[in-house]
C-alpha cells in the first residue's frame, strides 16, 4: 500500500510539473518550439542562427557570442528613445513588466527552461528584455536607414530572425515597444506602429524570385490573426492569403462548424472524396512523357497559386538560393509544428514541388521553362532540398491543398492516349537513333502499304 501511495504521488507531481504556469489560453502555449532531433539534423544550417541568438534555445551558441555583447548598446540606444533627457527609471519599468510577464512567455516555449540555459528566473527576465530590446532598436535602426544598406552582417541577423527556434513571444515585444515608444500606453495605435514596423522590415528585403508582396498598408492590426512572434507575422504575409487571416478571425467554434457535415450522407461524400485523393504524382520528366506541358504562372496571386488546366501546368516563379532556402524551411517547419492552425498551403507546396522533382533532370527542365531559378551549386542540390521538406511532411487528404492539381493530372496521365504516347516516346523516341530507326520503319512501312495497294490495283485490273 505504500508502494502505491508512492508511486500515485510520483506520477501525480509528474503531471503538475507539466502544466503550464501563468493560467490563460491554452492556444498561447508552446509557440515557439524545438524542432525534432531528425528534422533538424537533415540540415542544421536552416534552422540555426549564425550571427544572433533571440530567446534562450541558443544563446549559448558559440557562434552568437560576439552579437551577444552588441545587444548591450543597442539596449542602451533602445531605451534613449524613451528617455532622452536621461530619465531613470524606464529600464526598470522594461524589468517589472517582464517580470509580470514571465510565467506567460514561458509558456510560449515547447521545453522545461529550468533546465535549459538562462531558464533561472532572472536570467530569464533579463533574457527578455535585453533580446526584446535588441530586436526592436534593430527594427528601428534598419526603418531609420537606407534599405540599400541591408547586406553584409544586418542579412545574417535578418534571415537569423526568421528562424523557427529563434523567436521572441510578440507579447514580449509589444510590451517593450508599449514602454518606450509608446509612453507605456498599450492600444491600437502602439500596435498598429509595432506591426507596420515588423512589416516595413520585411519588405526591405523579400524572398528574392517569390512572388511580390503588396507593401504593408497603413490600417495593419485588423489584417492579421493573433500573432505570436515574427516568423508567425512573416507566415501570415506569405502563406496567408487576406481571405484566409479573416477566416482565421473567426470564433473557432464558428469554423469548426462551418467545416462539420450537415448530413450523414454529406459526410460519407466527403470521406469517399478523401479516400480517393492521391497523394503521389509522377515527376517533371515523367509527365513531359505523357504529354504535359509546363510554363511560368503569369500575374500569380500568390507563390502557391499553381494550377493545372489543359495539360499545362502553371508555376510561378521561384530562385533557389540560401536566403530562400531559409525562409521556406521554417515556414514549413512552423507549419508542421503548429498543426491545430490547420492551413497546410506551405506542406502542401512543398509536397507538390516533392513530388514534381526527383532529380537533377527535373529541376533543369523546370529551369528551361522559366519556374525555377537554380543559384545553387548545381541541379542536385535543388532537388536534394525539395526532397528532404517534401519527404517530411506530415499531412493527409484532408489538409492537402493541391489534391484536386494532384486528381487532374493523374487523370490526364491515365487516359489511353497519353498513356500511349508516354511509352511510344520512352521506348522509341528517347534517341537520335530510336527516333532514325523509327522514321526508317515508318517509311517501309509506307512503301510496303503502297506497293501492296499498286499489286492489287494491277491484278484487278488484269482480271477485268
């Protein structure tokens, strides 16, 4: 009976160490998380910072450590913003709020920090305002300056704030920027500054070769959803388009039933349709076989707007290089880790782009018709880093946003037709001399049929 007592009071601890502290919506939690050992393995140059750590997942980074004693000064500029005329008192204004703020912020972040570095209390109230405040005097710096100047080390730190692991909970930053910029005054018009400055900084430098943003428009806090960190307002303005951050405004209790079946019937419509989804498609060179064409999407909506219509595929535009590679990865890695948003558009973009390239042909073809724009080392390498993303992907029929693109092409390829002129090209015309031979019997053939037509012209002809 002790044993039992024991071991009930173990598992009974276990379980409150693991509620997290602060109270509030649960939807607030784990934000911003680690992501598996193996995902992050596959390619830690994607997911790691090279020049500053924000929040405490690598902040013992050896390669931050030189950035580490930069964001002292840029505190110190930060927070002259506010008091300019030297007065005391702001920086422990930034530390009480922290303070209250600290149980919350922990709950944005998928591990135990106690046992992580800084996870201490007050190392990691310090770690909040010293991270906060240099990312903000950093916004405001590069808002201040030439945006021609962004190069060299700012584009390190710019693509290092856009890491799925290197966040710092937006609640964190509006407060700050509530107490410096905004007189401590929290509301609309602070939060409209702070999200057309997070906006205004990424536009300075969008994916190069994506499809363009609009810039960010004067009216900026009703546009999104609850946002949790830059790279969830930078997902947003990529892979959300308007109409689905208002959807996303909805109650979730109004989407939920916006998306159950109103009838038996309806739902079992819905399950046959899933069932019969494909979720395989063959690649670039296979469907050129069967006779489908590809070329560049004109006037894209958006970097997703992909569409197959007439045996033509149309993609827009996209440049494979480092910076892309970047941006891509953790947007995908943000969206596999936050499955409960439900959106699945960069899953399902990457398990299109998965499926159309599997090899170094691939991507030359995609390059010849204008959708890809390799600045990589070599066609390999492209098709390698589709593969790893793609491969990866968690997602089913019901959150693949291609599955009707993936339908028709399938149906394309199966028709008797194509399926024909698929093997007579793969068999008999891969080679100048397959393509030679085959003209030659085509041609013997020809004179054969007419020779044996002249035959029996003549022989009739004698019979009467």
């Amino acid at each position: 009976r002790m044993h039992y007592d024991m071991l009930l009071r173990r598992m009974e601890d276990g379980m409150s160490n693991q509620v997290p502290a602060g109270g509030g919506d649960d939807r607030d939690a784990f934000t911003i998380v680690r992501l598996p050992h193996h995902v992050r393995e596959m390619n830690r140059s994607l997911y790691e910072p090279v020049m500053v750590s924000v929040g405490p997942y690598h902040m013992s980074s050896a390669s931050t450590r030189a950035m580490q004693a930069r964001k002292w000064p840029m505190l110190r500029e930060f927070l002259l913003r506010g008091e300019p005329d030297g007065r005391a008192g702001l920086l422990a204004d930034c530390l009480k709020a922290a303070r209250r703020m600290e149980q919350r912020a922990r709950r944005c972040y998928g591990e135990a920090l106690d046992q992580a570095a800084g996870g201490g209390s007050d190392d990691f109230v310090e770690m909040l305002v010293l991270d906060g405040c240099f990312v903000l005097q950093f916004l405001l710096h590069w808002s201040e300056s030439d945006a021609r100047c962004m190069q060299g080390t700012s584009t390190y730190v710019y693509y290092d704030l856009l890491l799925v692991e290197n966040q710092m909970p937006y609640i964190v930053l509006a407060k700050l920027f509530n107490l410096v910029m905004g007189n401590g005054n929290a509301g609309d018009d602070a939060d409209q500054g702070l999200l057309h400055l997070i906006s205004s900084f990424f536009s300075l430098r969008e994916p190069l070769g994506m499809v363009p943003l609009p810039p960010p428009a004067p009216e900026l806090a009703g546009q999104f959803a609850e946002v949790y960190h830059l790279l969830h307002l930078q997902y947003q303005r990529i892979v959300m388009s308007p109409e689905r951050r208002r959807i996303r405004r909805l109650t979730r209790l109004g989407a939920s039933l916006h998306r159950i079946p109103v009838s038996l019937g309806s739902f079992r419509r819905a399950r046959e349709n899933r069932a019969r989804t494909p979720l395989a498609m063959p690649c670039v060179t296979v469907l050129q076989e069967f006779g489908v064409r590809f070329k560049e999407k004109p006037s894209p909506a958006s970097q997703f707007d992909v569409i197959f219509r007439g045996g033509t595929m149309e993609i827009p535009r996209l440049v494979i290089n480092g910076g892309t590679r970047i941006l891509l990865a953790n947007l995908f890695a943000l969206e596999q880790t936050k499955d409960c948003w439900n959106e699945g558009t960069m899953t399902g973009y990457l398990v299109l782009m998965n499926a159309l390239v599997n090899t170094g042909a691939d991507v030359a073809v995609l390059q010849r018709h204008g959708i890809l724009d390799n600045m990589l080392s070599n066609e390999e390498e492209a098709a390698a880093f589709f593969n790893q993303l793609g491969g990866s992907a968690l997602f089913g029929p019901r959150t693949h946003r291609y599955a009707r693109l993936f339908k028709d092409t399938n149906d394309f390829c199966d028709s008797r037709w194509n399926r024909y002129m698929a093997v007579l090209k793969r068999d008999h015309l891969r080679t100048p001399c397959s393509i030679i031979n085959l003209l030659a019997a085509a041609i013997l053939l020809f004179v054969s049929v007419i020779s044996a037509g002249y035959v029996i012209c003549r022989y009739r002809h004698s019979c009467t």
